[in-house]
C-alpha cells in the first residue's frame, strides 16, 4: 500500500470511547478517586472532545443509560455536536436494580421483563433523539445454581425479548448483542459465548448482529478466528476493545497480547479487501469502541492511550504483503506466511502515524500534547475530586 492509500486509511479509522470511561466509576473490587474526573455526562462529552482533539479518530461517545440520563436528548446531542463529537452507542442497564436479582430479560417473573424490555425500548427512543445508530447490548442474566430456573426456557425468554426490541428499531440501527463466557452468573449464563448470541442474531433479524468484548473469552481463545467467522457471516456488528489478564475486561488494550489486537485487526482489514461483497460491507460497518473502566490510570491520558494502540494496530495491518502472504499459503508454505505476517507486526510505525498527524494538523505525540496541555490541572481544579463510584444511580 502506497503512503497516499495508507494515510487515506488511517484517516478514515473510527474508534468510539465511553462516557463511563471518564468519570469515577470502575472495578468490581474498589475504585480509586482520580482528581478532575468527570462528574456529569457532559463532562464526560468534554474529556471525550479532549481525546478526539488529540487523536483525531475518536469521533463519538458513548452513552450508558441511566449512568448518562438527561431531561433533554435533543440538547445533549446539539452540546456534544458543539464539541466536535456526536452521540454514539446507546447502552442499557438491566444489570444493576434490585428486581433483576434473577434476571432480567431471562427472569422467571414476567413483570420484571416487561420492566427490563421497557427500559430497552426507552433506550430505542433515546437513539432517535441522540441520532444514534448502534443499542448495544449486554445482560447479565444467569443462574447460580443448577435446577435454580429452566434454561430452556430462559433462552425462549431471552429470544423474545430481543425480538421485540429488534423490532422496534428504527430503520438503518441495529442492535449489537455481547456475550460473556462467565460472570456475574456463576453457574450459567445465558448469553455464554459468541456462538448463542449469533444463534440469537440470525433467528432474530437482520438488524441484530454480534459484539465481541475482548475481555469476555477464556484463556487463550482465538478472538481472530472468532472474527473471521461472524465477518464472513455477515454478522459481525461491533467490538468492545480492551484486555484482561486473567478475567474481565479492565486494562488498556493492546497493554498483555498486542500481537493478538494486531492479528484481529489483519483479519478486518483483510475482509474490507474482500471481493465478496457482504464480507467486505461487514467489515466496513463494525463499531468500534473502547469499553474501559480506568481505575489507577488518569482517565483522558488513559483513554489517548487505548485509541493509539488500536491505531498503531491498525497501521501494522496496513502493512501486511498480503500477495506475498496469499502465495505462501497456497504453496503451503507455512513458515514463510507467518515470516509476512509477523513482518508487518515488527514495523515500528510510529514515525509513520507521527507523519500522518502532522498531515492532518494534530500533535504528533498525542501523550505528550496532553500532558503538556494544562488540561488535566484544569479540570482537576475546576471539578475537584468526585466521589468513587459516581455515576452509577440505583433505581428502586
């Protein structure tokens, strides 16, 4: 790929960041309070501008519904537009009331569905007035105990229930539907791997496709197989980036297996190649996002740091001589494909992404234009330091 092609597609990588990603929210275990975090979801849509500034591939925030709740849409869409980013993904909670203590859209009492569905469906609403296009989806529905409930007969519930938000949504969304192999449900889980959540997307409709959370697989799982598969099925919709090194999904990504991000991202940029059509529409339609919970980390550093990775991936993909990697794997020639592959992943490409800021009129160290900025002794002085944990309200 010439440098003019190369720059095109560096210009043209899209990756979101998450407005939970920016306040005092975080682990399962403590959250440590970060000076400046944000406090508020618009806040939240001005640390997200701050990283679009730097990096200039970082468009869109997402929004986690009630974290993010406001009277006025409309207004919020117009102040985030005002920033220079737009409203992305629109994410619901049913995970963390009261009621859903056996489940949400998979629990046993029917009212408490119809309080999860409904949630759903305000969540569809919020798209129209946001301008989103993307509901994702994340539930975590499950059983503790073996007999506790009838898994099939969750399953049927689950179906129905995202069959009715599928239906509900307006032309041109969809609904992006994430798996966990484990957790919080500690004996089974009813979205458990991306093979029920694909069963439940073709059964469902065609605005229903599959999200994969990097974090949410079993040790040593091959994520880019996982890939090439729902690409070539036309149903991939979306990825949750970060990593884990052992469970859950905390860590900037690319920071335990960049050769692992790398080879996900050969896998897309291979299928955005495609001379099959659906492949290559599938590919060029993926959501991606930054789904991170920064809890030792300064947040805005933090999320710069994550939407490099992914755009120092993304380039040593460019690279990749996929003729000579094609005529190596027709001859069967196993160690030279691997000798191409892995070529590409060594190219230090950071005086590439360096030049390719300075073309665009960005820094060319995202890092340190932040930290030299002032713009984290700002807002540290103007918002203080917000309570751990905050932006997380409870319903009744």
């Amino acid at each position: 790929m010439n440098t003019h092609d190369l720059f095109q597609a560096l210009g043209q990588q899209r990756i979101e960041t998450p407005s939970w990603g920016y306040g005092n929210s975080g682990t399962r275990f403590k959250t440590f309070a970060a000076p400046g975090a944000a406090r508020d979801v618009h806040e939240k849509i001005e640390d997200a501008a701050e990283v679009h500034r730097l990096t200039g591939i970082a468009p869109s925030v997402a929004l986690h519904i009630p974290w993010d709740e406001v009277e006025d849409y409309a207004e919020l869409r117009r102040f985030a537009e005002s920033r220079g980013v737009s409203i992305g993904a629109i994410n619901p909670n049913v995970f963390q009331d009261d009621p859903y203590k056996l489940g949400s859209i998979g629990n046993p009492v029917p009212n408490v569905r119809e309080r999860a569905i409904a949630h759903l469906l305000d969540c569809v609403e919020i798209m129209r007035q946001t301008g989103s296009r993307d509901l994702s989806l994340w539930f975590a529905d499950g059983t503790n105990y073996a007999g506790q409930d009838d898994l099939r007969a969750r399953k049927r519930r689950v179906r129905e229930a995202l069959q009715r938000v599928h239906d509900a949504l307006p032309d041109g969304t969809r609904m992006l539907v994430e798996y966990k192999l484990f957790e919080p449900a500690f004996y089974a889980t009813d979205l458990f791997d991306w093979g029920a959540a694909y069963a439940h997307c073709l059964a469902i409709g065609d605005k229903a496709q599959v999200l994969v959370d990097l974090g949410h697989h079993a040790q040593s799982v091959n994520i880019e197989q996982i890939v090439a598969f729902l690409l070539d099925e036309g149903r991939l919709g979306g990825f949750h980036f970060n990593a884990r090194r052992y469970a859950d999904d905390d860590l900037i990504v690319g920071t335990t297996n960049p050769f692992e991000l790398f080879c996900i991202y050969a896998e897309l940029v291979a299928a955005e190649q495609s001379s099959d059509n659906l492949t290559r529409t599938t590919a060029r339609n993926v959501a991606y996002m930054i789904d991170q919970s920064h809890n030792i980390e300064p947040k805005v550093e933090a999320m710069v740091q994550s939407v490099l990775n992914c755009q120092e991936a993304y380039a040593k993909a460019l690279l990749i001589d996929w003729e000579r990697l094609a005529a190596a794997q027709q001859a069967g020639d196993v160690l030279e494909a691997y000798r191409t592959l892995t070529d590409a992943f060594r190219t230090d490409v950071r005086p590439l992404l360096a030049e390719w800021r300075r073309s665009e009129g960005l820094p060319e160290d995202p890092i340190v234009a932040h930290r030299t900025s002032g713009y984290q002794a700002n807002v540290a002085g103007e918002r203080g330091t917000a309570a751990a944990g905050g932006g997380f309200p409870v319903k009744s």
